[in-house]
C-alpha cells in the first residue's frame, strides 16, 4: 500500500474531508517545521550526555558566578586537560561563555544552560 493510499484509509476511517493532497502539503510543512535545528539541538543533547560535561553545566549554574578551571578541578576530582575540553565542548554549544583576564579564564553558564538544567529539574518535580 502506498504512502497516498495509507493516507485516503487514514482519511476515510477518520470522516474527514481533506483532500489528501492538502494533508500532505500539511504533513510536510510539519516536517520542515520539525527539522528546524534539529542537528544543533542533537549536538547541545549530546554534549551533556557525558558526566563531566553535564557536572560542569550543573556547577555553574549552581554556583550562579563565573568559575575558573582550577575552581573546577577541585570539585570535579578529574584532570585539568578533561575539564579544559570539557568546557571547550560547552563552549562551542552555547551552553558556556569565557572571559580571560590576564592568565586565567574564567567560565559561566549561560541562558541557554540554566533555562535547561531549571527544565530538567522541573521535569523531576
């Protein structure tokens, strides 16, 4: 059965008198909408699947002032170089912003970070 076949049943089981070009007109109007950053959504997600990363996250918006990678080190218990790439990884999602001054840096979380971390804890509740 082909796809516009499927969709004249779908149609008549349901009564409605839509043509089936216009629902698939629809139907694809929705996928574009749907497909709307997509890819950059599956990076951010997948940028806080690791622990470390996602501990970062969590810690800044905690700490609800910026932090720098020493700061870091001594709660996270892994080395300087993973948290440094961690933060990279952060950075280039838009869930971290840095500053330097002189030879430190010093990171924050950004909107996009704490609007997630408050949805994810809304989503425990």
């Amino acid at each position: 059965m082909s796809e516009r076949e499927r969709l004249q049943r779908l149609l008549a089981d349901e009564g409605s008198e839509d043509d089936v070009e216009k629902r698939l007109v629809e139907l694809d109007d929705l996928e574009d909408e749907a497909a709307v950053d997509a890819d950059a959504d599956l990076e951010l997600l997948g940028t806080l699947s690791n622990e470390t990363r996602y501990s970062i996250v969590r810690l800044l918006v905690a700490a609800n002032r910026e932090l720098t990678v020493a700061e870091l080190d001594a709660v996270l218990g892994v080395s300087q170089s993973a948290i440094s790439h961690a933060l990279r990884d952060l950075t280039d999602v838009g869930l971290v912003e840095r500053r330097r001054k002189g030879t430190w840096r010093y990171y924050h979380d950004t909107d996009l970070a704490a609007d997630l971390i408050a949805a994810l804890a809304a989503l425990r509740e």
